[in-house]
C-alpha cells in the first residue's frame, strides 16, 4: 500500500473507532467500510477492517452481519494477497465476491494521484 493510500487507510480507521468509542454503530461501519476499499489488498489491514466489522454487528446484535464477517475474517487471513474483489464494501450485505466501483473520493488515493 503506497504512503497515501496507508494514511487514509489510518485516518478511515481511527474515525472508525472514534465512532465505535461513541456507540455510533453506522458511523463506525461507514468509516470501516471505507476503509476496507483502502485496505483489503493487505492481510493486515484487510484481516482488521473485518474484524471491526465483527465488533460492530455484536453490538448492533445483527446475527446476519456477526456470521458474515466471521467467514470473510477467515477468508481475508486466506485471500487477501491472492484475490480481492475492488471496490468491494465488505460488509455482509453485499457478495463478498462482487467487485464493486471505487467511490470517487478514494479513487485519486488509490491510483496514487
């Protein structure tokens, strides 16, 4: 992950928990999600995001989200340097296989502009 791209991956994380700290469960996952896009190339950080992600859907008592991301904590360990699907959100609401566009607002940090 190139410099830029590693401190919004950061800066998405810290937001994360800053949110997380204030029981603001969206918030939290919007800022996950986010950083998902950035990080999931990474085992490190992909394998993170998801396991943020799991903390979440424990609060909000989402059974659904809470099962999703134990699988794709599992498959991030495995896949993250074979495969990854680009764009993808990463929450258990959308096919963990399905690429999806990259925001706007991450693209210039992703192509490294």
């Amino acid at each position: 992950m190139q410099e830029r791209q590693q401190r919004a991956f950061g800066a998405a994380m810290a937001a994360a928990r800053c949110a997380y700290a204030r029981q603001n469960w969206s918030g939290a996952f919007a800022q996950l999600e986010r950083a998902h896009i950035l990080g999931q190339r990474r085992v490190g950080a992909h394998t993170l995001t998801h396991w943020w992600m799991l903390k979440v859907g424990w609060q909000r008592r989402e059974v659904r989200e809470i099962r999703g991301q134990v699988l794709r904590l599992l498959a991030a360990l495995v896949m993250s340097r074979v495969w990854v699907p680009t764009g993808n959100t990463g929450g258990a609401n959308v096919n963990p296989l399905q690429p999806m566009p990259i925001p706007d607002a991450l693209r210039d940090v992703m192509d490294g502009r």
